[in-house]
C-alpha cells in the first residue's frame, strides 16, 4: 500500500515538473522567435526606412539645408502697406536675423497658390496677416490666411499675430465694411464652398488678440512690439539655467582677447577643465548658416559629432566664432585649428564669496563663520560643485555640524571630487537617497510629474525629499519642470549603485547603463536555456528505465 500511494505520488509530481519545465521551454522558444523575426543589418529594409535614411544622409552632407526655410511669414495687401507698415515691419524682423518671407500678391497668376508658397507656409512658425481695408478683395491673401489658419489649428506649434490696419477687428469678425463689398464680388466668381472657407478664416482671425492700428502715429511702438514678441517665440527654449556667474569677468576677458574678433576667419576657442553647475546654451543650427553668429557648445565629450552638429567651418561666416568647453582636450584634437584656454581654479576671494552664498546667503558672514568659511575653501580646493553642494550642507547648521564636516573634508584626498560629494549625499534621510538615485539612474530630462505618483505610492513623500535635494544643490529643474543634475552628482549617484555588486549587475537595485541592461538580458537567455536543458534530459528520462537516475541529475544540477 505504501509502494502504491509512492508510486501516484511520484507520478503526479512528474507530471506538475513536466508541464512547468515545458510552459518555461515554449515561452523561451517564442521569446527566441520574436527576437529573430527583428530585421538584422543584412534584412533588406522597408522603403520608409530607406526613405528615412536617405534624409538623415542628405541632412549629414549639407549641413545648410536646414529644414526651415522662412520662420515669419508676412501677408498683406500690396497697395494698402507695401509702401509703409509692412515694408518697415520686414525691415526689422530681417535686423533681428528673422527670416520673414515677403508676400507680394500682385506678381501671382493662376487661381490657386503654389505649392511652393504652400510649403512657405507650413514652414514658418509664426503668421503675420496685417489686415486692411482692401485685405478681402485679394483671392492671394484670403487663400493664404485659409492656409494659414489650417495650420494654426493642427496644433504644430504655430501662432498667429494678426495686425488690423486702419479696419475694425469686429469687421473682419463679421465680414462688414469694406469687407461685405468685397466678397459681394468674390460671391460671383467663386463657389460657395470657397466663400464659406475664407470667411470662417476671418471669423477666427478677428476673434483673435491683436495689434489695431488706427492712425500712422505710434506705428513705431507697435512695430516694436511684433518685432519683440516675434522673437519671444522664437527664441522662448534658448534659455540659461545657472545663478552663479562670480569670477567669470577675467575669464571673458582672456577668452574674448583669444577670440580676436578684429580679424578675418572662423576661430575656435577649446575651454577645458572641470565644469561647473551651469547648463550652456545650444544655437539652433537653422539660425547660423552663413551668417555672423558665436555658438558655445558646453560640456563636449567624446561622443560629440562635430561634423554632424556643426558641419563644415566653410558654411560659416568668416566672422563666426566658436567656443568650446570641454573637460577632456583630447577631444578637440578632431578640429584642424584651435586655440586652448584654461580657465583653472577659482581665486580664493571668488571662491570664498560663492561659498558664503550658499552657506550664509549673504557675502558677508559674521567674524567667527568667516574664519570657518576659509577653511571650507581652502579644501575644496577652487571647484565650484563642491563649494555650492557643501555650503548649502552647512546653511543653518550649528557650528558643531561645521566642525565635524571640515575634520571629514580635509580626510579626504583633494582630487577626489566624487567623495567629497558624497558628503551631502550621507547627509540625506533614506527616502531622499532612494529618489536621488532613482533621478541619477533613471529621471534626468523627464518631468517629475510621473515618478511622484511612484515615490508616493513607496512612501518615500516626494515633496519633501525633492525640495531638500534642490536646496542642497543636488538636482535643479529647467524651463520644461524637467529633472536637470550636474555631470559630477550624476556619475556620484551611479557610482553608489555600481558599488552594491561590482560584477553583478543583476543584484543591483537599479539600472544605470545600456551595457548593464544587456548584462541582464544575456543572464536570463542563458537561464532560460538552462530550464530548457532541463526539461529536455528530464522529458527524455520519463520514457527512460533509469528515469530515476535522470531525476537524480535533475535535483542536482
């Protein structure tokens, strides 16, 4: 009876690990067969890939064929303003660098605008109709604010700024004035269909806020004003995010007398050395071909494409200039023709002001604290980083705290700039440490919107943690709320996590490169071939008479 309920018993079990073993091996079989059914770099690629890499390699090869050709596009009734607003209207946008394309209505022929012009539109990103009193009895103009309205509707970042020039906005509105006596002459040339699309242009073109031009008087100021909130919106991502600019006169000193900006050619000023908390500016390439422009690329490594980014020097002004920074020289060593600037470290009195900013929030500290101030200094050997991350450790704590952290500073070698870092780092409750390094590892550039709802739910409230870890320098956010940290707490937050196991990634608690993505990915396609193994030696030994053996080997392996 015993041998009897043994033997059910095994049979039962061999069963359940038969299944499972088989579930897992389908399961690896088909992850197999999903990764090798993706087209390989010998797969002959869909013609929208070709399409696709085809432009890219057109982009690559001429660096001046921006995808934009005009970025204003200025409409108008040629009798009514060409002699005038508009033409003092393009005149200006043109000084401010704008490419503004110039409508001229009068040399058009045929019933429909060109495709050409169409394209001109689409393009540009702002539309600026000045509307007058005979606006409406031009087809041009009235087919090109349908066109333009279209665009603004689907939401591709367009913008309208409509000017009403001696017509009352409620008159576009409503198509009254000289507006009904125009499209009483439209209505008998033109279908239906086509009046009804240019009057609901109208329609949501007058309901707009505009510029209403009464009197020639003040034209200037309103001119002003398109002009400035033309290139509001052209330039609203170009932005610097950084408070702390002390020390920087001598700097820009030497480097402008390195730029000798008195003489004829491009000249390329290399600025390396350790950064600091400043996040540089990028030109947008569409702004700088051919034309007189200072473009500052901050921050350059070693995977910085120069010719993909700034193509060739010859499509440059002569007067262009070029600036650098980087913390690796080597790196400019791809560039034919350079001039090297370092800027070293920061004199004792720049460094002991930008210290005192962030410890006391005043230049001036009280006798007792500037004596401990300049001891800070002294250690933190001239790095911007690490003088605004530990003054901001130190702000508001007793002078006990100070003491300790100067004995723990100066332990520390001067060159290691991680470790002393790590500093405020040890100062964090658990909670600010788990979301520093969730944004170390995974947040930089994303917005904070959705990993709150993951701090929250871990209890790690959010709030409170990401408000201490900007009042310690640690993280900053950029016009877009999108998470933004230094190079240097970057790579400190990643090195922690790289010290929990330095071989495995896999027992790791986040994941911080591309290459320990693979890592794990390689592991579990091994495990899974293992359980496939498995199954295979244990499937065969069921049919075997020495199945127990092969159990055996199973149990072991």
């Amino acid at each position: 009876m015993d041998l009897k309920i043994w033997t059910i018993w095994s049979f039962f079990w061999q069963v359940a690990v038969a299944v499972t073993s088989l579930v897992v091996a389908v399961t690896f079989l088909l992850k197999k067969k999903k990764k090798n059914s993706k087209p390989s770099d010998d797969t002959p690629k869909s013609s929208e890939s070709e399409s696709s890499g085809a432009e890219q390699q057109q982009t690559s090869s001429t660096p001046c064929s921006w995808p934009v050709e005009y970025e204003v596009f200025l409409s108008f009734r040629g009798p009514d303003v060409r002699a005038n607003f508009a033409d003092f209207l393009h005149k200006f946008l043109v000084r401010y660098k704008i490419r503004t394309f110039l409508d001229d209505e009068e040399l058009r022929k045929g019933e429909k605008i060109a495709p050409s012009l169409v394209k001109a539109i689409e393009e540009s990103k702002v539309y600026i109709p000045v509307l007058s009193p005979n606006y409406a009895r031009s087809k041009w103009c009235l087919q090109e604010l349908a066109q333009m309205m279209k665009c603004c509707n689907q939401g591709n970042g367009h913008i309208m700024l409509p000017i009403f020039f001696m017509v009352e906005p409620r008159d576009v509105r409503r198509q009254d004035g000289p507006y009904k006596a125009a499209f009483q002459h439209h209505r008998k040339k033109y279908d239906a269909e086509t009046i009804d699309e240019w009057k609901e242009a109208l329609q949501e073109v007058g309901a707009m806020k505009g510029w209403h031009i009464t009197e020639s008087d003040g034209q200037g100021a309103i001119i002003d004003e398109v002009v400035a909130k033309v290139w509001s919106h052209l330039t609203q991502n170009y932005t610097l995010v950084t408070d702390e600019l002390i020390g920087i006169d001598s700097h820009v000193e030497e480097v402008t007398n390195l730029l000798n900006l008195g003489c004829e050619g491009v000249k390329i000023i290399g600025i390396y050395g350790m950064g600091d908390a400043s996040e540089g500016i990028r030109v947008i390439r569409e702004r700088i071909c051919k034309r007189r422009a200072l473009i500052v690329l901050d921050d350059v490594d070693d995977r910085f494409e120069f010719d993909l980014i700034l193509g060739k020097l010859d499509d440059f002004s002569s007067e262009t200039r070029i600036i650098i920074t980087t913390r690796n020289k080597r790196v400019l060593d791809v560039l034919q023709e350079f001039k090297l600037y370092e800027p070293g470290e920061m004199s004792p009195d720049h460094a002991l002001q930008l210290f005192n900013k962030h410890a006391f929030g005043t230049d001036n500290p009280q006798e007792e604290e500037a004596i401990l101030s300049e001891e800070f200094v002294k250690v933190a050997t001239g790095l911007p980083l690490a003088l605004k991350v530990v003054g901001s450790l130190l702000f508001r704590q007793d002078r006990e705290f100070w003491q300790a952290k100067l004995i723990e500073l100066k332990d520390l070698p001067p060159t290691k700039v991680q470790e002393r870092l790590k500093i405020s780092y040890n100062e964090l409750s658990y909670n600010e440490k788990q979301i520093f390094l969730d944004i170390a590892c995974s947040f930089i550039g994303e917005n904070k919107v959705f990993p709150l709802y993951m701090w929250t739910d871990c209890k790690f409230y959010p709030e409170s943690g990401i408000k201490t870890l900007v009042l310690r320098c640690l993280i900053k956010f950029n016009e877009r709320n999108e998470f933004w940290m230094h190079d240097h707490v970057r790579d400190l937050g990643r090195a922690i996590i790289h010290e929990e196991d330095n071989q495995r990634p896999w027992k790791r608690s986040r994941i911080c490169s591309n290459e320990d993505a693979f890592d794990m990915l390689e592991r579990e396609e091994v495990l899974n071939l293992v359980v496939l193994v498995i199954f295979l030696i244990y499937f065969v030994g069921m049919f075997s008479r020495y199945n127990h053996l092969f159990l055996f080997f199973i149990i072991i392996t």
